[in-house]
C-alpha cells in the first residue's frame, strides 16, 4: 500500500512538472512569435498605413504604422501619401543605417523591390517573380544595340554560352535601386523580349535613361534572402 502511495506521489509530482514545464516553452515560443503577438505582420511580411513619405536619391522613403508599431521602408520611387496602405517585405532589413541623402540615421529600415497596395499580404514569402518586377511608366524606345555587343533576347537564349564571360547590352533602365548590399541595382529593357536584364554596377543611372552596359554574365546568383536570379550581370560598367 506504501509502495502504490509513493507511485501515485511520484506520477503527480511528473505530471505537474510537465505540464509547467509546457506553459514555459509556449510562453517562450508565443513571446518570439511575431505573427501572434503582431497580427498585422505574416510571413515575411508588414501591413500598414503610410504616415509620411519623402523622395531622395532614387528612393521613396515610408514611415509606416502597422498599428502595433511604426517602421520605415525605403524601395523604387512610387507615388505614395499619407493615408495609403502597403505592404512591407522584412526580407532585407538594414541596421543602423545612415541615409547620405537625408542626412538621417535609421535604427532599422526595410529595403524592398515594389511596394504593394491595399491589399494585405498572403501568407509565406512574397515569390521572386513578385520581387522581381520592373516597372516603368514610360514605353520602352527604339535603338540599335551595342557595338560587339548583344540584345536582351539573345542574351536570354544564349545564357549558357555566355555565362562567366564579359557582355554589354544596351538598354534602356526600367528600375534603379541605390546601395543595396553594397551595390547599385538597375533593370533594362530592350524592344528585342519582353523580359527585362538585371544588372549590378557602382556606377549610377537614371530611369528611362538608355544605357549600354559591361559586366559578367552570372547564372542562378544567389544572394539569400530568397534573392535569386536566374540571369544576371554583375559588376558592371556602365555609359551612355
């Protein structure tokens, strides 16, 4: 009888140590989960009311407030105001960032691709095609390509043949983005294809700008953060 006593004393003693035990991990887990305590932030995604925006060197600012906290995002320029609602991908934060052209300090800034409107984010990841999409609101012009050089068309169909070598295209620029992992990025498009060519360089350009374009043809470029391009140019130089 002593014996069956004890056991039943042991078997409570585990099974009130357990049960604490679980309250502390889903305590611990719901305090790192952002999603539960943020319900205004999915994956991979903020959600929110734009309270200020401001243009500088090829960027459009935001200052977003998700309702549980207020962040700012920097991406192309888009015509935003106060009021709109956005979508934020948390894919590429930036610490202590320091804005040349504000003369500002950020804490934390978000760079994005696109920003998205009025509508809240699905669920998961944004998909590359999304992040990648250029955009320009001018029609894309007439001109020869580059001396010894190639279209955006045949680029895209001789990849294989070209990758790891030195190409120029001319293009004209679709979408810019200023020192983005220590590099200025820039899409062209061509009247040779529909698809656009992504191009990384130190040197500058302007929108709707035609270039030409010299640099290194790369193939299924990973830069993480679920960055990955299938075709690119990197390092290049570019004039007019």
């Amino acid at each position: 009888m002593k014996h069956h006593s004890n056991a039943l004393v042991t078997l409570f003693l585990c099974s009130s140590f357990t049960l604490a035990m679980t309250g502390i991990f889903n305590s611990a887990f719901a305090e790192l989960n952002p999603a539960k305590q943020n319900p205004q932030m999915t994956s991979n995604n903020l959600y929110g009311k734009v309270t200020e925006t401001m243009d500088a060197s090829g960027y459009t600012y935001v200052h977003v407030d998700t309702g549980s906290q207020k962040v700012w995002a920097a991406g192309p320029v888009t015509a935003l105001k106060a009021g709109d609602m956005v979508t934020i991908p948390t894919v590429m934060p930036m610490k202590n960032f320091h804005s040349k052209a504000l003369n500002r300090d950020f804490d934390i800034i978000y760079f994005v691709n696109t920003f998205t409107g009025d509508k809240k984010p699905a669920t998961g990841p944004a998909s590359l095609s999304q992040k990648k999409t250029a955009i320009t609101t001018h029609p894309i012009k007439a001109f020869e390509k580059a001396k010894d050089g190639k279209t955006i068309a045949e680029v895209h169909s001789d990849k294989n043949d070209l990758a790891g070598k030195t190409i120029r295209v001319r293009g004209q620029v679709t979408k810019f983005t200023a020192n983005i992992l220590n590099k200025n990025w820039l899409h062209i498009k061509d009247n040779s294809s529909g698809d656009d060519l992504t191009v990384t360089s130190s040197d500058t350009a302007r929108l709707n700008d035609i270039v030409v374009i010299e640099g290194k043809l790369e193939l299924n470029k990973d830069y993480g953060y679920g960055y990955l391009y299938p075709v690119i140019v990197v390092d290049a130089k570019i004039t007019n």
